[in-house]
C-alpha cells in the first residue's frame, strides 16, 4: 500500500510545485471507486449483484432469468 505521504512527496507535489494532472487522475480515480460503492448492482460485469434477492430489491421490474 502506498502512503498518502508518498503522493503528497512525490507526485502530487513534484519540485516544489503542484501537478494538478495527478491531482485531477487521483480524484477522478477517487470518484469512480465512491460511485461504484454507492450505485445499486445491476447484474453486469463491472457492478455484479452478491445475490439474487439483492438485484432483485435494487431492480423489481427487472424479469427473472
């Protein structure tokens, strides 16, 4: 695991100054995780559902199968 340290150290603050290129792809990459944390599974790949019962109170018109 790297420290939130070693970004503030290497990355984000590079010679003294602010890279906001890192800035922004570590918040861009920070936003996506928290949205797919919060958005209700619906049965795909990328947001799969842990049950049967959970995708089915997430989605109730969804059809069986």
């Amino acid at each position: 695991v790297i420290s939130l340290s070693f970004f503030s150290q290497h990355l984000i603050y590079s010679s003294h100054h602010l890279n906001y290129t890192v800035v922004w792809a570590l918040l861009d990459t920070l936003s996506r995780e928290l949205q797919a944390l919060v958005e209700h599974p619906n049965g795909t790949k990328t947001n799969p559902a842990t049950t049967c019962k959970e995708l089915q109170l997430a989605h109730p018109g969804l059809p069986d199968g």
